[in-house]
C-alpha cells in the first residue's frame, strides 16, 4: 500500500473513531445518565461526577480529532491521547471484575478501549516511522 493510501486509511479510521467520545460525551453531558437509560441519579453529586467524566471524554474526542490532519506527526498527543483511553478501560475492567458484566453499550467501549485504541497507537507510530524514514 502507498504511503499516501495508508496516511488516508489511518487518518479515515481516527476520524471516524473519534465519534464515540464526540457523540457519546456530548449526549451524556445534555442528558446525564438518563442517555444510558436510567433515572435521574440521587444523590446529584453523581449526576455530576457523570456529566464532568462525560466532557473529559468529550475533550478527548476533540483532542484526537486534532491528531487527524498531520497524523504522521503526532505520534506523543496521540500516545497520550492513548493512554488515557487504555487506562479508562482498565479503569471499567476493575468494575467488570468487582461489580459485574455492564451492558453491551459498555462492553463495545471497553473493545475500543483496550483493543481499537492499542491497534491505532501500534499503526500510528509505525505509520510515522515509516513516513520520518521515506522522508530522509
């Protein structure tokens, strides 16, 4: 595959994996909980919590939508970017572990988390190194 193919191929991807957070954390900090299909949190503190985790994951979205143009060149936002995301996953597996199987809704982030998110970093930084080495 040509560079100028796999470039578009991984910047395709990224784009379209950032929906999750953008459309997901949007909708959660308009609708709170209620977007999973439960009732208005008491005490609101958690109702809180919720919406504030939900703008991180929000900012995220935008953070690696940033990545998306000049990918070959954000290798460390995008690593960091990745690393948030594999730690909130680990973060739901301990809930997994301690609370239970959440919903299918839950489970599809958590293959993001700990599969998809993993598989871009690897590609994104193969990717880029060898865009650096084509360009010497």
């Amino acid at each position: 595959m040509s560079p100028r193919i796999e470039k578009r191929l991984l910047q395709a991807i990224v784009a379209v994996a950032c929906l999750v957070p953008l459309i997901t954390g949007g909708w959660s900090i308009l609708h709170g909980p209620g977007f999973l299909g439960h009732p208005p949190v008491i005490p609101v503190d958690l109702d809180s919590h919720f919406r504030y985790i939900s703008g991180i994951f929000f900012a995220v979205g935008i953070a690696f939508a940033s990545c998306v143009p000049g990918i070959e060149t954000k290798g460390p936002r995008f690593r960091l970017l990745g690393a948030l995301v594999i730690m909130g996953g680990l973060s739901r597996a301990v809930s997994l572990i301690a609370v239970g199987v959440p919903s299918k809704g839950h489970l599809f982030a958590f293959a993001m988390e700990l599969g998809v998110v993993p598989l871009l970093l690897l590609w994104q930084a193969g990717f880029a190194r060898r865009w650096r080495q084509r360009r010497r």
